[in-house]
C-alpha cells in the first residue's frame, strides 16, 4: 500500500498539499527506477549466495517476468486514472484469475461453489464500470470503465505471473524469481525514457522513488517466498485487507469520495474473492513439491 500511495503521488502531477513542489513523472520511468533498485538488490544476493544468475526453469520464468511486467506497468497507469480504492480492489481479482488458470497448469479443481463467488465478484466489476453512469454525485472521483477494464486485464496477467512462480517452485530460489521482473522491465522502460520522456527527479523526489523500489523488493520477496510455501488458494486473500487501507487513505489523502454505487461494486468484489479463496484453501491440501 505504501508503494501505491507514492505512485500515486508522482503520477498523478503536482500535489502540492501533500507534498509541495514535486513534479509529476511518467508511469513507465517510475517502474524503470524501481526495476532499477530491484535489479541491484537481487544482483547482490544471488552473487552473495552463488546461485545460477538466470535460473533453471527460464521457460516460466521468463513468462514470470513478461506477464509480471505487463500487469504492473498497466496497474501503476491505474493507479494514475481511478480513485485508490478502486485502483486497488480491482487489482485484487487477480486470485480470481489465478484459480481459473491454476485449473489448467495445475489441474486444481472448482468447486460450484467457488464460481458462484467468482459470478458475484465479476458482477461487482460491472457495477463498478456502471457506476459512473448510474450515480448523478459529481463527487464519483472518475471512475471511467475503460479503465476499469484495463484493471481487469493487469488482475489477468498477475494470474498468469502468479502460477509462473508456482511453477517454479520445485527448481528456482525466490530471490531469482523475483530479478526477472527488472531483468525484463529494465531494457523496455530504458527505452521509453531515452525517446519518449524523462524528468529528473530532485531533492526528496529521490527518497520516494527509492522507498518505491526497496519496498517493493520486500513485498516481491515476501510474496514470492509464500507462494513457495503454501498453494496459490492460502497465500493471496491476505492481500485483499488493503482495499479497506485505500477507501480511507484515498478519501483523506486525496480526497476521493466514491459513490454508493462504487462502494456497493467494491463490496460486492471483496465478497467474491475472499469467498472463493475461503472454500478453495478448505478444499484444497497444501501444495507440495
């Protein structure tokens, strides 16, 4: 939530009541810094522990890092378009995704239950690109169904990048795993910010782009080690406690006040996916290797 609060603030132009005086960087050089960090980070750990640099299994991830990049370069552009809490709950579907995907590289079963839930979720995210339309409040914060969908499509790739890592699991360190994302992010938002547009970060610019990246290497690490220990159903409904996080913070920080409509959809998300996530984990024993 930290990490998506300061994107917040650098993306979204100049907001001088929080912070005065900072400038407003492009998406894409926000996530080539971070990659940046990430990148030196894993570098020295794995050299440190002497584990091969590229990994073993570079099928999965390589697709780990070309999906993983994909999902967060879209999210971090939501994250500059739709209120936070929005921004944030929509990411959240991507449990969703990684249950339907799991059922095909994996062959985890569903039960009726669990699409059942799946519905509801799924529905929320059509009451949530509605809510523009029905809600009459000018206060609505934006909430544009193009974006929107394009949450849903970053919730779709974090599921595909999310199974990746479990595939993994049996031959490649965390550690590894997570250096794919700046190995493939790196040399593309380069790219963009040699042609496209670069803005030179000054003064406490740099703290919060460094706080960005390190932060962001702890939670990637964190993650990635509990995916190694646990199936995909246990590990991510913890994450969903940050849509409550991102209402308040979102309202108080940024002032985005969101319609009833908008806060029935995130509701009626919530539900779905930490209903799936609650029968799934009872159904479903411990992954193993």
């Amino acid at each position: 939530m930290v990490v998506n609060i300061f994107v917040k603030i650098l993306g979204s132009g100049p907001n001088q009541e929080l912070i005065p005086n900072i400038q407003s960087f492009p998406i894409p050089e926000i996530i080539l810094f971070r990659s940046i960090i990430t990148f030196v980070m894993c570098y020295a750990i794995i050299r440190a522990r002497q584990l091969p640099f590229f990994g073993i299994n570079k099928k999965w991830l390589i697709i780990r890092g070309v999906f993983g990049t994909a999902a967060l370069t879209i999210f971090f552009f939501t994250l500059d378009n739709l209120p936070l809490a929005v921004a944030t709950t929509v990411q959240y579907l991507s449990p969703l995704f990684t249950v339907i995907i799991a059922t095909f590289l994996l062959k985890e079963r569903v039960k009726y239950i669990q699409w059942f839930f799946m519905v509801v979720a799924f529905g929320g995210i059509a009451l949530l690109g509605m809510s523009k339309l029905l809600s009459e409040d000018a206060l609505i914060s934006g909430i544009h169904p193009e974006w929107v969908m394009l949450g849903v499509l970053s919730a779709f790739l974090s599921g595909i990048a999310y199974n990746a890592i479990v595939k993994c699991q049996p031959t490649d360190q965390p550690i590894t795993i997570v250096m794919y994302f700046p190995l493939i992010a790196t040399p593309i938002m380069t790219i963009y910010a040699i042609f496209v547009e670069f803005v030179l970060p000054q003064g406490i610019e740099w703290l919060l782009i460094i706080i960005i990246g390190v932060f962001t290497q702890f939670a990637q690490i964190f993650m990635t080690k509990a995916l190694h220990a646990e199936n995909t159903a246990t590990v991510t409904p913890f994450k969903y406690f940050g849509s409550i996080y991102a209402f308040f913070i979102g309202l108080f920080l940024f002032d985005e006040v969101i319609s009833l409509y908008g806060i029935v959809a995130i509701v009626l998300i919530l539900i779905g996916v930490l209903g799936n996530a609650l029968f799934r984990k009872r159904n479903f024993p411990r992954f193993t290797r």
